[in-house]
C-alpha cells in the first residue's frame, strides 16, 4: 500500500468538499460524507470499548468489527464498490445468538450503564443505529449495499448484547429500568 497518508494537513478540503475513494470531489455536509463519519465515529466508540478489560471473545470480535467497518467505509467512499461479505454478517450473527443464549431473557427494559465496558458498549451501539440511519437516508437518494444496512442493523443488536454480556462477565447484571419508578 506505500505511505498512503503521508501527508495529513492538504488544504484540498478548505472550500468544504472533500474526496472520495473514487476520486470525485463531494460536499463536507453531503449524505455519503455523514455517513462516512459516523462509521468512523463507531469505529472510534468501539475503540473505546477495546480500551477496556474484556473477555478475549469479545476483544477479538470487537478487533474484526473495526476491520469490517473500514470495508463499510470503503464500500460508502467508493458508490457501486462491494468489500463486505456474507460471512462477515454470518459471523456477527453467529456471535450474536452465542452471547444472547448466554444471557437470562429480559422481562423489563433496561438501562445502559453498569460497568465501564457495557456503557461503552452501549454507547457504541447508539452510535451504529445512528450510523444505519444516516445510511438508510443515503439509500433513499443514492444506491447503498443491501449486506451494509444489514451488517450494521446486525452490529448494534450484537453491540446491545454485548453490553449485558460484559456487566454479567464483571459480576454484575442488567441495570433495570424502573416503570414509574416501582421499587
């Protein structure tokens, strides 16, 4: 790949638009470039998350979830480009269902927080569903990848688990929400 970003500071984005992978030049406030900030703004949440003590399960799917969200990027900076696959859903569904088997089923809603790790994790999730909003509204104007809208509807339900699964990994559980705060 070379030095690819040898030089940070370019000025080329000065009168608000920015590049694309392909080349073309698009507006900073553009649909495709919100999109592609809030996948990087995921991608920067689940850092957070890796900046915890986490099971290794959990660390080395988090790892792959950040190399996959660089394809996404990819796929988003370059319209018409394909990089996710198939199994790269599978194995967020796969995970998903071994996690959540793992876990007691949920009777009331809850909470996200209890330890450091699950509110990060939460936090990371609402920034996915922010993230597949933003590239649902792309899709409406502009064609988006059917396996990219449902890798990332699959990664906040897995992002969601994640974060029960790291409270009960802590010794804890899930911060219940109180109903007209019943005691």
């Amino acid at each position: 790949m070379g030095h690819r970003l040898t030089k940070i500071t370019t000025r080329t984005g000065d009168a608000g638009e920015t590049g694309l992978g392909d080349g073309a030049r698009v507006a900073k406030d553009s649909a495709r470039i919100a999109v592609l900030g809030d996948i990087d703004e995921l991608n920067s949440a689940i850092g957070l998350v890796l900046a915890e003590q986490l099971p290794s399960d959990v660390r080395a799917l988090l790892e792959q979830v950040q190399h996959d969200l660089f394809d996404l990027g990819g796929e988003v900076s370059i319209p018409g480009h394909v990089l996710l696959t198939e199994n790269q859903l599978t194995e967020l569904e796969t995970t998903l269902e071994r996690w959540n088997d793992a876990l007691p089923a949920l009777k009331e809603f809850i909470l996200p927080g209890g330890t450091r790790a699950a509110a990060a994790a939460h936090l990371a999730r609402t920034v996915c569903r922010r993230a597949e909003r933003t590239l649902v509204a792309l899709g409406r104007r502009e064609p988006v990848g059917d396996l990219a809208r449902r890798y990332l509807n699959r990664l906040s339900d897995l992002l969601f688990v994640a974060g029960r699964s790291l409270n009960r990994a802590a010794g804890g559980g899930d911060v219940q929400w109180k109903h007209k705060r019943k005691p």
